[in-house]
C-alpha cells in the first residue's frame, strides 16, 4: 500500500501542490523542522566543545530530530488507517513533503524573467532557489544555476520523498523529508557547523543514493523521447562525470541533464564570496546557456516526473492484481 500512497501522493502534489493561503494559516512541514533544527543547533552545538564532543551532540540532535518527524508520520499513518479514505488522507498529507510544483515554478520564472526583464531580473529569481552568490551571473551563469537546481532538486525534492514514501510509507518520507532540511540547514563546512553538522551531511548522503541514481535514468529516459534531447551523451556523462561531482549525489541528476541538453554544468561556482572548485558536468559541451536551455530543461523535468509517476502506478497496479 506504500506504493500506491506514494502514486496518489505525487498525484496530489502535481493537482494541488501546497496552497499559499495553507502556507500562511499554518505554515509548512520544513519551517516546522527548521524550527525545531534551529532549536538543536542553539541548544547543543557550543562553541567552546571539542569538535568531538560537538560531533557526538550534531549525532544526537539529527536522530532527536528523525524521532519526531518519523513518529509524526507513524502517529498520522496509523490513524488514518489503510483503506481507501486512509490512503487518499494520507496522500494528501504527505503531499506537503514534494515539491514538483514548485520546483518547476521557480525555475520557469528564472527564464520568464531573463526573457521579459533581463540579467538583473533573472539573477534575482535565480537568487530563490540557490546557495552561490548571484550577484556577477551572466546570463548564461543564471541558466545554468537554474538547470543545476532543477536537476538537484528533482531528485532531492521529488524522486527521494517518494521512494521513501513508496519504500517506508508517511514515517520514512517524514524521516527523509527532516534529514534534508537538516543537511540544508547544518550540513555545511563552516566554522560552526562543520562539526556539529557532520552526521546531518553524511546520512542525508547515504539516504540520497538510490533516489539520485533514480532521477540520472528517468532523465536518460525523458531524453529518448524529448525532441532534440541526447539520450546518448545523457548515459556516457553519467557513467564519466557523475562519479568526479563533489557531492556523492547531485552529479547524477546533473550529469543525466547535463548531456542531454549539450551543457557543460557545474564546475567552479562561489559560495558567500569562496570559489567552491567542481568537475564538469558533460564536459566537453557549451556553457553559453540561455532562457532557452532553462525551457528544454523543463519539458526534460516534466517527462522524467510523468515518468516516476507512471512508474509507481503501473507497480502498485502490478502488486495490487497479484497481491492476496
């Protein structure tokens, strides 16, 4: 039944995606555990601790923090039940823990800004959905940040919420969904949290694996079938690149994008004012990416999400016809 929950949870995100009056009434999942992570990070991570003693309480903080959100989700799972009302409750609850909708909303205003306002305009909505600083993005630097987003966060935001909903029901996609945020949110080499965020980095790698993999090969996927894509480069600069991509995980989604579309993605970006050196995606491809690149982008992303979706329906049917 995990499966189809999952089915009929991307369904309901795609339809409904999280409403904005919702948002302002009662907030969201993530600013409730970045709420709750903001209180961890204040709580147990001193300064004057030993980055020992700091990686041990970053340790206890992320599975305080796996605790909440994966009872929360067993708590909600468990009341509802598993018929049918169950399921379709459920759906619509963790619907909230995806972002199809809004992935492709805030990268398609990346390139409706470029084209109908500008540089200044495009490097602001760019400035939405990424970490690096925006500020000397050219255009083809602003469209590459947003395809790399796009890329990335198909496989974080969509695909890993879905094999954990689909693998573990509400409790393991509540328990991904708090690992992520975490990783966002401490998960980064600075003087505070290089530490105390340690864990929070290492497992949101180990529980991203499956999924980045995932999303590399529906990309593959959409490509056969998407006018003008690459299936061929997609394939040869995932098994080349992905692995060379300083993250364990962001180059197979990267790398799947980068050679279908005939980029070069990655390589060197700075992050709050530091160069950050990284390999090529698709190397060997241009970097001069435009609006457009974004829009060919997108229709990739719409196919490889249909794909996942009609993937997980056709394996729910599949189970529910053989099943007991």
């Amino acid at each position: 039944m995990s499966i189809l929950l999952a089915f009929l949870t991307l369904i309901a995100e795609l339809v409904l995606g999280y409403p904005d009056r919702l948002f302002r009434t009662i907030g969201h999942p993530v600013t409730w555990m970045g709420r709750l992570i903001g209180r961890l990070d204040r709580g147990l991570n001193r300064p004057d601790w030993p980055a020992r003693g700091r990686k041990a309480a970053g340790a206890a903080a992320l599975l305080a923090l796996l605790a909440v959100a994966g009872g929360a989700g067993w708590a909600a799972q468990h009341l509802l039940g598993a018929g049918l009302a169950g399921l379709l409750a459920g759906a619509l609850l963790a619907s909230a823990l995806l972002a199809q909708r809004s992935l492709h909303a805030h990268v398609a205003a990346v390139a409706r800004a470029l084209e109908g306002e500008g540089l200044e305009a495009g490097r602001r909505a760019v400035s939405m959905i990424v970490g690096r600083d925006t500020a000397m993005l050219d255009e083809a630097g602003v469209s590459r940040a947003a395809i790399e987003s796009l890329a990335e966060n198909f496989s974080d935001g969509v695909v890993a919420p879905a094999f954990w909903l689909a693998a573990l029901g509400l409790p393991g996609a509540a328990a991904y969904k708090a690992a992520n945020t975490a990783d966002s949110m401490i998960g980064h080499r600075t003087p505070r949290h290089e530490a105390f965020g340690w864990a929070a980095a290492r497992f949101d790698d180990l529980v991203n694996l499956p999924a980045s993999r995932i999303a590399g090969l529906l990309i593959l996927a959409a490509a056969l079938v998407v006018p003008g894509a690459r299936p061929g480069a997609a394939w040869r600069a995932m098994v080349r690149d992905a692995p060379r991509h300083r993250s364990p995980n962001a180059g197979w989604p990267e790398a799947a994008m980068a050679g279908a579309l005939g980029l070069a993605l990655a390589g060197p970006r700075a992050y709050g004012g530091t160069e950050v050196r990284d390999a090529l995606m698709g190397e060997g491809g241009r970097r001069e990416a435009g609006a457009a690149d974004i829009r060919r982008a997108l229709a990739l992303y719409r196919v490889a999400d249909a794909l996942l979706i009609a993937g997980l329906g056709a394996l729910a049917a599949l189970l529910i016809a053989h099943g007991p």
